[in-house]
C-alpha cells in the first residue's frame, strides 16, 4: 500500500496540504473516495487511513499500524564530498539500508569544491530523494540531510554521539576485521552510531587524528577495496544483520 | 598498484596479448620500463611483476604477493531478470562486495524478456564490468557471468550448492530474521552459497515451492523493503560480516 509521510501530528481527521504529495496522491496514484493509503506523522506511527473527500484532498484515519521498521541504533552516515552524485545514490541506497542521517563535509582530499548556494541547493535534491526512498522502504522516519559548508562545523557535532566509526582503508589492508563486530555486539538500543568515510582519495592523517580525538575508532570492512559510495552500503548492512538478525537468533 | 588479470598460468616472463590489457596499461596508464604492476593469472595468486619491454609487453614475475581478498563461501547471486541496468549495477557493486558469480534467470514475473541475442551481448557487457571492478577492488578472482535463458537450465544448477538461500519479502514483512544467521554460523569455508532475488514484482509462489524442493530456505533481510538491485548487496555484506568480521572477532 502507498505511504506518505504528512509534517504535524495525526488528527482523526486529515486535510493534506503539501503540494508534491497531493500530486502524487490525487494527479499520479489517481486515489478516491475509500481508497487507502499510509501516512506517517511526525510521532513516526503509521496509520492506516482512508480518502474521504478526493477534491478537499482530505483523509480519515482508520487505524494505528504496528510496523516499525527503523534500526534500533540511529545510524548517522558521514560522507567526505565525493564527486559526481554519488551522494544522491547514498541518499536512496542508505535510505533503504536503515539511515538515520546522512551527513557530508568538506574532506581534506575532496576534489569536489562546493559553496553555500551549491549545497542548498544539492541538499534540498537529497532530502526529496530520501523522502521518495523512505516512503519506498515503508521507513517510519526519513533520514534527514546535513551538509556541511566547514569541516569544524562537522567535528562540533561529533560529541553527541555514542561510537563513532572511520571507515579507514588502511585498517582493511592490514587485515583489521575485529573492531566493528567487537563494538556491535556492545551498542545499546537508542544509542546514536556514526561511520565516517572518506572521498574517493581516503581521509587524511590529520582527519584521522581529530576523528581519534573525539572517541572515533577505526575499522576495517572486510579485506576488499570498496569505492566511496559501496562502503557505507557494507556498514549499513552489517548493523542490520548485527542487531537485526544475528541478535534475534 | 595497478592489478590486471591475465588468461593463463604465470610463467617467469610474459608477454601480455589481450588488445584492452595492453591498451590500458600502456597507452592509458603509460607503463614504461622498470615499471610495476599486480598480475594475476588462472590461479588466482598476486605477483608483483615489472615491465621489460614496453613495446613487446613484455613483463618480469618478481614474486608472489600474500593477498587473498576472497571470501571463505563462494557466494553466488541468482536475480529473475530486473528491468534497466540493475544487472549492470549488480556486476560492479556485487564484485567490489565479494561475490563469486552473478547469475540471472526469466523469473515469471520479470518484466523483460531477453532473448538468446540480447543475453549473450549483455553477458558480454556484465563480464566487462565485473572484469573492471575485480581488478579496482584487487579480487582474487573474476566474477563469472551467466545469464539463463531459459528457468529450467537455472534450476538444474541449483544441485551444485551448499546452501540456497531465496530472499523473501513475505519472510521479511513476518518478521522472520534467524534463518540467515542461523545458517550462516553454520557454513564451512569452500561451501558453495546461493542467494536468490526475484525481479521487481516479487518470486512467484511456483518459484518458490521449485526452489524449496531444492533445499532452498526462504530468508528475510531485516524489516525495511529493498529494491531489486539493493537486497543482493545487503545479503553479500553480511556474509562478509559474518563471516570476515565476526569470526575473526
């Protein structure tokens, strides 16, 4: 069944006011009256709910949901600028794996050089991705966009977190395979996660030492080279399979 | 380093004759000599090897290199036919994740229909991809490409493996999440793995009874819905997770 996520609290009745879902809903999916859908507010419980007047786009609600489907970690992924839409294909992929946030920042090696209005603009193209993703996914939350113009407006916000990960290439070289798994199997449901990569060319020595600096640990994932955009996809999947499935064994 | 794979057993001296091997290594990466690269020939080994004679292609093998990168299983990735370039992205993102073989079968409710012409011109294209992204992420071994043209010559392949595996939306929504971990603490190293994904619409309930008549056991891959094309690369990490990570732990 489609899903919508609709900004404010449910009501038990609904008038949908934004202008892209009531296109989709009424011009695209063609809905009328009795027809149902799923809409998720912003308390992230999805109801079951019916139109009851297509022109006045109005909806009744007929039910909770008990589907929750979000990660039991909050998973931040945080991206150094990569080039070319790599980080549009990590806002539909990672929105699908179970992303809370995706991050990205101006990483030492970027090549990439992009200015305020370039990331408003990028930023605002990422979040409607991961919104289209997220109601794909049936997510009960969608991940939320930050890009960062300042690599130090990135580091203030790294204390909020209870483990961060840098996904660091060298780790993997030298046959680093245990911290991740160590790790997760100590990660508490609600703690917040964040994995940190770099762009195409790595993260820089003075990257890794101020990450260390605030508690990050660095990890290898497996013994292959993944590019940019596959890596995180990998520590997604893992934490899924870590919390998810392997604990539920 | 530059890593290439090259058809035959290795031999002291080599010359290397396929047109896109020698086009990329001395018209695009302008080896010259004194020069090293990786090769690695039909068995699978690393060898560090130098160029001496750029104009003849002709290299010296200085030792073998201690790096395998393979997973333990050799992971198969079965997918129905998907419409557009999923294959494609499969064949870059599975090697770069591990897999051993890319397989695709007429699934019955797979949208296109390939015929015996337009199958072996995109096995060609797959073998291609999956070539480029091996010797990107510095494999061991090439993915081998096979595309079924028929659901009958797919089935009777399905004997050969240790353990099958068919990635089930159904088995998600209800919340199945031990299979998979359940049976992956089991596998031994060198064991033969099957995933099998459907098309977009799903693996139709005469697939499924098929291919649990061949020891095929239905799995969910957490609770969130993937796209066609993201299921398989959620099923390879956690292999490698489980297998590369955790064991190691």
């Amino acid at each position: 069944m489609q899903q919508y996520f609709v900004a404010g609290q449910a009501q038990d009745v609904v008038t949908i006011t934004d202008k892209d879902t009531v296109k989709h809903m009424f011009n695209v999916m063609r809905l009328t009256e009795d027809e149902e859908v799923v809409l998720v507010f912003d308390d992230h419980i999805k109801r079951l709910a019916k139109v009851i007047d297509s022109a006045e786009h109005c909806f009744e609600i007929i039910e909770e949901l008990d589907s929750n489907v979000e990660m039991p970690v909050e998973v931040t992924i945080a991206a150094g600028f990569p080039k070319g839409d790599k980080l549009e294909f990590l806002a539909q992929k990672g929105t699908e794996l179970g992303m809370a946030n995706l991050w990205a920042f101006p990483a030492d090696w970027s090549v990439v050089k992009w200015d305020g209005k370039k990331l408003a603009k990028k930023a605002d193209k990422l979040a409607k991705i991961a919104l289209g993703a997220a109601e794909q996914s049936k997510r009960n939350c969608i991940p939320q966009v930050t890009l960062f113009e300042k690599k130090a407006a990135f580091l203030a916000e790294l204390e909020q977190f209870d483990k961060i990960f840098i996904a660091y290439e060298e780790s993997a070289k030298e046959g680093e395979t245990a911290v991740l798994a160590r790790e997760l199997s100590q990660v508490k449901a609600g703690e917040k996660v964040l994995f940190i990569f770099g762009p195409e060319g790595g993260i820089s020595p003075e990257e890794i030492a101020a990450f260390e600096e605030k508690g990050g640990l660095k990890i290898g994932l497996g013994p292959r080279i993944m590019r940019a955009e596959t890596a995180p996809l990998y520590a997604l999947s893992s934490v899924s399979y870590a919390l998810e499935l392997l604990k539920q064994e």
